[in-house]
C-alpha cells in the first residue's frame, strides 16, 4: 500500500444524499456485498460504479451521518462532503485516512456526507481514521 489518491487508493464515488443517516465505516470484498450496499444507500445507480475486480480489489466506504448545521452567526458550518486521503498498512492494519470537508458558510441543506474508494484486496483489518486537518471548504447549493 502507498499513499495518496494517485496511487492505490482509488476514490470512485461520494456524495451528499444517502438513505444511511448514521456515521458508519464499511469495507465491502465481494459484488453482492456491495450491491447489497447500494440499495442500502438508496441513492447510487449501478450503472455509475466501475467495475470492481473483487479478487484483486475491495472497497472502503464511509458515512457520515446526518449533518445538522453547529455554531451560530459567521461560525455557523457543518461538513458538507468527505474525501478520502490515503491508504497504507501499519502494524498488521490497513489504515484508511478520511478529511471532513466543511461548508464555507452557513448552510440549510440536509446532508449525510459519504465516499467509496477503491483499494488493493487485503484480508488485514481495517482502520479508519479521520485526518487532522480539513480538506477544502465546500459551497453550499448548486
């Protein structure tokens, strides 16, 4: 495993709107499992996915949750999207690194953040974990 999304972590879909409304971390090793996943989340067309080598690959995805608007005046901001960072092993675990992305500004929009990636097939357990920093802020609306 290396780092970056240049190399084997491979970011292939995110979004905004999912019927999984709870943070949650999932890691999918076969097609029915992810099929599984996607009707779950309500929102994903198959047909968008690329397709997936299972013996070779597997897929991280996290979720968010619900995002509900914190703080008030001109610190009013809530996450808006999430973006995996990198991907690498240490110590016997598959580390997966995730940054929250906040509005730039307040925002009424109901959101539940979430974002699939692809990555090398392992059978080591999987750590998620979020980075210190956060990504680049993200604009409310169209």
């Amino acid at each position: 495993f290396g780092l970056g999304t240049d190399g084997p972590l491979r970011p292939f879909v995110d979004g905004q709107t999912t019927r999984i409304d709870r943070r949650q971390f999932e890691v999918v090793r076969g097609r029915d499992a992810l099929l599984d996943l996607l009707w779950r989340m309500g929102s994903i067309e198959v047909s968008v996915l690329p397709n997936v080598d299972f013996s070779r690959e597997m897929v991280v995805c996290a979720f968010l949750g619900s995002q509900v608007e914190h703080g008030s005046g001109d610190e009013a901001g809530r996450t808006g999207a999430i973006a995996f960072r990198s991907a690498f092993e240490f110590e016997g675990v598959l580390q997966v690194e995730f940054e929250r992305r906040d509005y730039d500004g307040p925002c009424t929009d109901q959101v539940q953040p979430f974002a699939l990636a692809r990555v090398p097939r392992s059978d080591l357990p999987v750590r998620f974990f979020e980075a210190s920093e956060p990504g680049d802020p993200v604009s409310c609306g169209p």
